[in-house]
C-alpha cells in the first residue's frame, strides 16, 4: 500500500501526520497580542488630522470592547471583539489616558 504524502507541495515527501500535527500547532499556538505590546505616542497626535483622531479614539474603544454609539464607528470597526459595556472605565488607565490626549487633541483642533 502506498504510503500518504505531501509531495505535490514539497519537494521531499512528508507523512500527512507530520503536515496534519503542524497544522494543529499552528492553529493551537496563543496568538500575539499587539495591542498589550503597543506604547502610544502622545505626542505624535498633533500631526494627525481630524479623521485620524476619530479613528484611533474609535479603534481604542473597539480594542477595550467598549461599545460603539455610531453607526459609522461600528462599520468601520465591524470586524472587532465583541462589546462588553457601555462604559469606557473597562478600559486600563493607559488606555483611557491616551484617549483623553486623543480627544484633547481634537478638541484643540476644533474637530467636530
């Protein structure tokens, strides 16, 4: 009996077990994380333009699932974790820091 392998895809046969074991682990492995790896830059705020700021405030209440009031907001963060709560105090104290620098920025910009 002939015995399984993947050599249309690779140049040396390989035991489906092995590709399917590789798999596997590929699809068990904890994903990264980026949001916990991200540092925001405050100062680079000023250079954005009012679309930008209403962006990333957005896409900070969308990564903290809190629950986005406009219907623009949640299209263009449809594809996010689901909302837990109303309130932005689930979010980490960095992260509510950066959005008040996000919105003092809007504000200084007169961002409607």
């Amino acid at each position: 009996m002939a015995k399984h392998t993947c050599e249309r895809l690779f140049s040396v046969p390989i035991p489906r077990m092995k590709v399917l074991i590789a798999l596997v682990a590929l699809l068990l492995w904890p994903p990264v994380v980026h949001s916990q790896e991200f540092t925001p830059n405050k100062s680079s705020l000023g250079s954005l333009t009012c679309q930008q700021l209403w962006y990333v405030e957005q896409e900070v209440l969308a990564e903290g699932r809190v629950c986005l009031k406009s219907r623009r907001a949640q299209n263009a963060f449809k594809r996010a974790k689901p909302c837990i709560s109303d309130e932005e105090r689930i979010l980490p104290a960095k992260a509510r820091d950066y959005l008040s620098a996000v919105r003092e920025t809007a504000t200084f910009k007169k961002c409607s």
